[in-house]
C-alpha cells in the first residue's frame, strides 16, 4: 500500500462515516417529528407540526370545484374521491376523505342522499349488506357495469 491509497482509503471510510452520522440525524428527526404528531393528534391538538422541509404531511386531491357551493357540488366531490378509494369503502371511508378534502364535517343525511344518488346512477353498487352495526361496503363500478 502507498501513501496515497492509504489517504484514498482513509478518506473513503471518513466519508462513510460522516454520511452514516448525517442519515442517522435524519431518521432521529423525523422519528421525533412523527412521535411529536400522535401525540398532537392524541391529545386533540389539529395544528400542523411545522416540518423543515415544508412539505404537506399528506397530500390532498383538492380540485377547484370543491369551492363551489351549490346543487351538485357535494355529489361531484364524492365522485372525484370515490375514484381515489380503495376497491371497497364505506360510507364513513368516504365521510373521512370529506373532512379532509372540505377541511370541514358533513352531515351524514347530505352524504347518504350523495352515496344513494350515486347508487341510482350506476357509479357504485353495494358489495356487501350490512347488518346493525356493520355498515355496508360500496364498489366502484367501471362503464361495462363491472366492479372493480
């Protein structure tokens, strides 16, 4: 070995070290940060926590017509956030994704006119009939009719 591998060398595993030193720092921070949220979140407190990145923590499917208050308004933002559910939701799944996409609550009668409307539409058909406190599941329904 000559002097300058050894220097190459020594200089690579320093490298190593600083760069493992600066990942570990970053994981320790957003494990803080993410403990910093739960507990916000458990203790009821809704304000953001400021992240140094600045980037949302979840990121919204928000589009202009939201703003529009009117007939309809609430039926085509259901529609726009039944095509971001899972294969199979509920009424609540979609009531949840409301609150986030509104930044306000709905009223569960506005929302069931909303799901059967959409029913009677053909856009999604019930999979699965609940019974007492189990709700029913929805399905999204493609143009042929078929579920997804």
């Amino acid at each position: 070995m000559e002097q300058n591998e050894y220097k190459q060398l020594k200089e690579q595993v320093e490298q190593k070290y600083q760069n493992a030193i600066l990942m570990a720092e970053t994981e320790r921070n957003e494990a803080i940060q993410a403990i910093e949220i739960v507990w916000r979140m458990l203790k009821g407190d809704t304000t953001e926590v400021a992240r140094p990145d600045s980037e949302p923590l979840f990121k919204s499917t928000r589009r202009a017509t939201k703003q529009v208050n009117g007939y309809g308004s609430l039926t085509s933002t259901v529609k726009h956030l039944i095509d971001t559910m899972p294969k199979r939701f509920t009424k609540n799944d979609i009531r949840k994704a409301l609150s986030k996409e509104l930044d306000r609550d709905i009223a569960y009668n506005s929302l069931d006119g909303c799901v059967r409307r959409l029913k009677k539409q053909g856009l999604i058909k019930i999979v699965l009939k609940g019974k007492g406190r189990r709700p029913n599941k929805y399905s999204k329904v493609d143009k042929d009719g078929e579920f997804f």
